[in-house]
C-alpha cells in the first residue's frame, strides 16, 4: 500500500528536532518499524521528522563506569563494537541476531525501544543490563531506569515531544558475564522466544542475576523469580533446572498463530535455562 501524504523535515539537532515536532509529527529513525506502518496505513502522520543524520546520536562513548550509546546507533555498530564485546558480550549478540544485513544496517537501538515491539530482542537484554534511557524533551533532560521504561503492549515512558537520546549501560561484573538467546520466527527473524541473562558470581555462587525475557508476554519483562532462586546458589544444571520452573509466573503469556501459550511457556523454559547453561560453561 501506499502511505497518506505527509511533510517530511530533516532535523541536524535534537534541539531542532524537538522544535519540529507537533502534535500530528513522529519520530523517523532507522525506519524499519515506522515505514512498514506507513505503508499499511497503521500510522498516519502529518509530518515526519527525520533524526538519521543527527551526529551526537550516532555514537559508542566508553565512559569509566558506563558506556553510552546514542540513539541512532545501528545494530551493526554495536554488532561490530570492541567496547561492548568486552564489557557486555550480549549486546553484540542480540546486535548479530536482528533481521538480516540491511536491517542491522538501518535500524537503530533508540528506535526499536521506542517502538517496543513486544518481540523486539533490545527490551529483554537492556533489561537484563541494568540500563538507563536518557529522554529529552523541551523542558530538558530526564533519565529513566530501564525497569521503570517498559509499561505495555507498544507502550513506554516516553511522552509526547520527547526523544530518546542516549542508553547507558553499567560497566558491571553481571554485564561482563551475558549471553543473549532467542528462538526466532524464521521470516522475521523476531523473537517467538527471547532470553538475556547476565550473571555475576562470588566464587562458585551466584551473587546477582538479571533475565530479561522478550516475545513472552506483551511486553518484555524481568524473570525475578528465576534471579531470586539462583541467589547464592552454584552455577549448575540442577540449580538452574530448578530456578527455571517459575519463569512464566505472574505474567500472561501470549498466543498468537505463531506460537501457543503453552508452546511459548516451554520455550521461555528452555531458552532460560539454555542461557543460563551458557554462562555455566563459560566457567
């Protein structure tokens, strides 16, 4: 189909970018979630402003005690980047298992998680990193903690007339020892089932963990039950056999024609454990 007509405006700052937007303007990045929209007629803006060519949002900034991603970073670049592979190997894994080439060269991390589609791989592992989302709208900054950043189905804390600028990620023991995994929907290649996990331990227990789970319900959402039963347990295949158990608990998961309640409760099940197993044999 055919998109209805719309003004298009190319903003070179996110303070120019906040003045252009309207009451009827959306948020043009990467594209891949808001065209095929467009073209379905889903969405229908007045005008679009586009932020692809704003600098201070395309880079990987390695801090002391964070790194900071801007917004309109690419999945390949973080696929590619040193700096995230040392200090959070999931990142450059979930990066990897994004759509294919041109989707990774396109897409970008601010527009994914402002989108939130409930199967999108970038809710579950910045979930999982402990991260925080910095927003700025007209009225200046805010800083939004990921936990707090994910409310519902397509939903987030993000408010009219603002945007997404930057992600940061602790440089944290947990973040060093992460895996990303995910049970794809073999077109799309997004996430029927997807589980990060990020675990630190002291000596042979678990000291903290973070599991973060996409595609499972109708929005990605944090395993604390399965966090809590690790810790100050051993890394083992019993332990996490029996940490797992509780991992679609107090949640509703979905079922659609590509996956029943029941066969997505399993896979959650197994894709949990199978991070876990990972991070088990990492040792």
């Amino acid at each position: 189909m055919i998109p209805t007509s719309f003004d298009y405006k190319k903003a070179s700052s996110v303070e120019e970018a906040l003045g252009m937007l309207g009451d009827d303007a959306q948020i043009l990045g990467g594209g891949h979630s808001l065209i095929p929209a467009l073209k379905l007629r889903l969405n229908a803006p007045g005008t679009l402003v586009d932020i692809s060519k704003i600098d201070s949002l395309k880079v990987i900034r390695d801090n002391e005690n964070s790194i900071t991603i801007g917004a309109g970073v690419t999945h390949a670049e973080i696929a590619a980047s040193d700096v995230l592979a040392q200090h959070c190997p999931m990142m450059g894994q979930a990066a990897n298992a994004i759509g294919d080439i041109q989707v990774r060269n396109r897409g970008t991390i601010g527009g994914s998680i402002a989108h939130a589609d409930p199967a999108a791989d970038w809710p579950a592992v910045l979930l999982a990193t402990d991260a925080n989302v910095i927003i700025q709208g007209k009225n200046g900054k805010r800083t939004v903690d990921i936990d707090q950043f994910f409310k519902g189905f397509f939903e987030t804390a993000l408010e009219e007339g603002e945007i997404i600028t930057t992600i940061s990620i602790p440089k944290t023991a947990f973040n060093r020892n992460s895996t990303y995994v995910k049970f794809k929907q073999p077109a799309s290649r997004f996430a029927l089932v997807g589980c990060a996990a990020a675990v630190e331990m002291d000596g042979g227990s678990v000291k903290s963990a973070r599991i973060g789970l996409t595609g499972v319900s109708e929005y990605a959402y944090r395993a604390t039950g399965v966090e809590n039963a690790l810790a100050g347990k051993a890394l083992n295949a019993d332990t996490i056999a029996s940490a797992v158990s509780g991992v679609t608990d107090s949640v509703d998961v979905m079922s659609d024609h590509y996956a029943s309640e029941k066969y997505r409760s399993h896979l959650a099940h197994v894709f949990v454990k199978r991070a876990l197993m990972n991070l088990s044999y990492s040792k």
